[in-house]
C-alpha cells in the first residue's frame, strides 16, 4: 500500500469514526443535562423563568458558539462549567440545540 493510499484509508475511517460518534451525541449530551443541569432548568428544560430561564427553544435565541460559549463560562446565575472538556460541551449544546 503507498503512503496515500495508507492515508486516505485511515481518514475514511475517522469519517465513519465521527459519523457513528455523532448518533450517540443526543444521548451523552442528554446524560450530561441530567448531570449539570437539571438542578436549575429542570428535567423537562423548562426552567423556573426569569430565575432560571428555559432551555426548550435555546436553538432560536442562541447561535451554536454562542450555546458552548455559556455552558463554558457561565453568566448571570449560571456558574461557568469550564470542568468540561470540549468533546463534552458540543455533546451538550448538540443536545439543547434539538
């Protein structure tokens, strides 16, 4: 096997790496919700407005960015969750966006 070949091989399997990793992103980010945030949104993600707002239509008041953005570093009542590694942070986000 040549050199590209050997590398063309091994990106198409992290492609199909990523492909299958983003079908479990809804449910590890959802495990992480139950985690971090329940506590203050609530299970349903309804908050207890205008303490804790709703995170139900997120998606429609924040960019994506903006979504990692927060959960990193908190804001207002919200204590940043910086203890989180990226991987988790877009499963989160991923997770609120839907």
């Amino acid at each position: 096997m040549t050199l590209i070949t050997t590398l063309a091989v091994l990106l198409s399997g992290a492609t199909l790496a990523t492909t299958a990793w983003s079908k479990d992103a809804p449910a590890a980010g959802a495990a992480l919700y139950a985690t971090h945030c329940t506590a203050c949104h609530g299970a349903d993600r309804a908050g207890v407005p205008p303490t804790f707002p709703a995170l139900t239509d997120v998606a429609k008041r924040l960019q994506p960015a903006q979504i990692k953005e927060k959960i990193k570093n908190g804001g207002g009542l919200m204590p940043p969750f910086s203890q989180l590694s990226e991987q988790e942070i877009d499963d989160l986000a991923s997770y609120l966006s839907h």
